[in-house]
DNA sequence: ATTATGCCAATTGTTAACAATTAACATTGA
DNA sequence: TCAATGTTAATTGTTAACAATTGGCATAAT
C-alpha cells in the first residue's frame, strides 16, 4: 500500500528553523540592531546550536541575514532602489515563466491546496498579523514556482526573499486579499493570460 | 599603520572547501553517479565533517549538488533548455547592471587584479585544464559582480553555478581568451558601451 | 519463486565539549 | 588626559562521540 503524504509538510528540523525564522524576519519582527545569538535561538527551538547554524548560514545565502565570520549574522537591510527594481524585474520573469510550466501541471488536489491558502492568508490579512500574512503571502507564490521547478524555487527564494525585507511596508491587506484571489481564481480555472497579469499586478 | 591585504584570499574554511569544490564539480570532474561522502571530503580536507557539511549545504542551495535528507548530496544535473534560456537571461540583467555600477568604482588596483585574473584564464586555456579555466572564467565574471554588490552576488552566483553545470560542454579555449580579453580591455579603459558588447557576447 | 521480515554495515543527523576569536573593560605608563 | 596593553566574559568555530536513518543482504514464510 503506497502512502503519499498530502502535503509536503514533512520538513527537516534545519528546514523548519528557516522558514519559522524567514517569516519572522521578513515581517519586521526582529530588530536590525538586536543581535541574533545561536544559543538562545537553539535553546528556543530546543535543539543545539547545529541545526540553528545551518539555518543561519542558509537564510545568510539568501539574503535575510548577513553572515561575518566570527561575528554571528545581523538581520539585512532592504536593497536600494536601483537593485530593488533590477530583483523585481527578475522575480517577474521567473514567476510569469513558472505560471506558464506550472498551470499545465496542476490538478483538482492544487486547486485545494490553492484555496486552502488563499483561506489562511485572507484570515491572516483580516487578522492583522504580518507575521502570518507574510509567510502566507511568500507560500502562495511559492507554492506556484515549486509546482513548476524545484531548481527555480531556490533561484526565486534567493531574489523574492530580498524583496521582501520591507515587506512591512506593505499598508492595504484588502488589496493583498483581492489581488491574491484573482491570481488563484485565473490558475483554478488555468487561464494563464488572465493569471500572468494578476500575478504582474500583484508584483508592484 | 592601516593593513588592507590586498586581496581577499582571507577565506573562512568552510568558503575555501565551497570554492574548490564548485570549481572541481563545474568542470565535469565529478561523476553524477558516484556519491559524495562527508567523511572522505572531512579526510582530504584535513577538517571534521562540520565544515563540509556547510559547504556540501552551501552548494546545494547554489544549485551545484542536490541534496536529500539522511541520503546525502549528488551532482546536479544540467538545466533543461526553457529554464536555460531564463536563467542566461537573467544572468546577462545582472552581470550588464553590475557593469554599469562597478565601471565608475573601479580603480588602478582592479585593473591590476582583472589583469592577473585574465593572465591566470589565459594561462588556463593554454594548458587545458578545464578545471583552472572554468575557477578563472568564474572569477573573472565574480569579481565585477562582487566589486557592484555584495548583495548581488550570491544571487548571481546561484544562477551561473546552475548554468555552468555543463562547462565541460565548452570546446574552444582561443574564443574563451579572446572574449575575456575584449571584456577586460573594455573595462580597464571605462568604455561601459564596450564592455557590456562584449559581455553579452561572452555569456552566449 | 516471490514476497516479507529481521539483521547489519555504512552514512547522515545531532549533540556537547573544547578551541579560537572577538569586544568591552580595566590597567598601565607616558 | 590619553593611548597602548593586558584581562576577561561572551560568542562563534571545530571536533569527536553518539543517535537515527538508510539500503543491502540473508533468511524465512507463503
């Protein structure tokens, strides 16, 4: 009898760290002055420092920490304008290019697993929390470049997680709601014209 | 008395294990069948099986090998075609921005280290090691990325390390010369124009 | 014969102790 | 007073031992 997990929630402890640690981040949580210590964080996530230094040394390669060799990492600072424009421009292309691989793959469960997402970032917008409302914001568009190549999701991870350093800055979670369901509603009914340009609109 | 050495060979041991390895699995040295083993890389090294951990990590998230839970790390296989042409897209972005933002930085001591950098690729081709070719093709491009942007780097490196995954595919050493040499002619006389001619030349 | 079960060696994952480095503070000497 | 020099506590880097997992192989049951 083959068993199939439903979800791909099956993360390894470093795995777990990082991303617990990436939405945290991203939503302004942690202070760029406060230090980030790897004892304190392995005594929280109750495991030893290992661990919690790959996941820094991992969030470092991807540009929400800034990692100094006997020094510890510090949380990074938004790119400048020029830079920001140059990685917009990149994450556009990579997600319109993904959208079109993807939106030929997915079936009846990923319309589900949309939807469910869809659901967790609405209530997370209404809530208020940016904490929630980030990490579920960077899982829908995750969700759709995982769909389509394993390779690229790094690629994406690496560029969107920069984008996304001043994530906090983001004011109107009405308009993350309805921009969010018109790029789901397009992908469930797999028009990709119609998706590519929600998508488009949603990445400023 | 201010020390500034004058290059940054002041490497942590996890990023000169990275760098060796990259260079060694970017030109084909390394077989996609045969695993890697932390414990004989700890052996060569002549380090614990720590610091190849991170670099066997680092790796994986640049693309170069792929990792598995509890199975380890493997070659990475090249790219397909479609995700090819994006990638080879967004690295010309990059590397053509970088070029406008390091060309009215640089300074008489980059046009001293690009001109060893290309004596050293030069001396490479001549030889026909792919090994020293493919570490000094990839510096060469490194050091004009790093000179505009540390931030930029790592994701250029992720992007070019996937895409150099089959350098070894590469045949003529002359060209490899005569189009670094343009680039590099182009840069120490700060004709931004000519460089970028040359750049998108190069990146095929 | 074929599938299932139970070892066993090899490998990766994790931990805790130890070494090396840093940065702040105190001390010294002009 | 101020710069230079030890001193010390905190933190990161590394190591080696231990735990957990995997995959192959022999064995047994149907």
């Amino acid at each position: 009898m083959l068993m199939t997990p439903s979800q791909n929630t099956l993360q390894s402890t470093r795995e777990r760290i990082t991303d617990t640690l990436r939405a945290e981040i991203l939503c302004g949580e942690w202070s760029n002055d406060i230090p980030v210590r790897e004892h304190a964080l392995a005594k929280r996530f109750g495991v030893s420092r290992g661990p919690v230094r790959d996941s820094l040394l991992q969030l470092s390669q991807e540009g929400v920490l800034v990692y100094q060799t006997n020094k510890g990492v510090r949380v990074n600072t938004p790119p400048a304008e020029e830079q920001r424009q140059l990685l917009q421009s990149m994450r556009r292309q990579i997600e319109t290019f993904c959208l079109k691989i993807c939106i030929r793959k997915l079936n009846d469960a990923d319309n589900d697993n949309l939807q469910e997402i869809l659901q967790s970032l609405t209530l997370a917008c209404n809530s208020g929390k940016l904490t929630v409302i980030a990490n579920k914001d960077l899982a829908l568009h995750r969700y759709l470049v995982r769909r389509a190549s394993d390779e690229l999701e790094a690629v994406w991870l690496g560029i969107t997680s920069r984008l996304l350093m001043d994530y906090s800055r983001i004011e109107k979670p009405e308009e993350i709601i309805t921009e969010h369901a018109a790029i789901v509603d397009a992908v469930t009914s797999r028009n990709l014209k119609a998706a590519q340009k929600a998508l488009i609109a949603n990445i400023i």
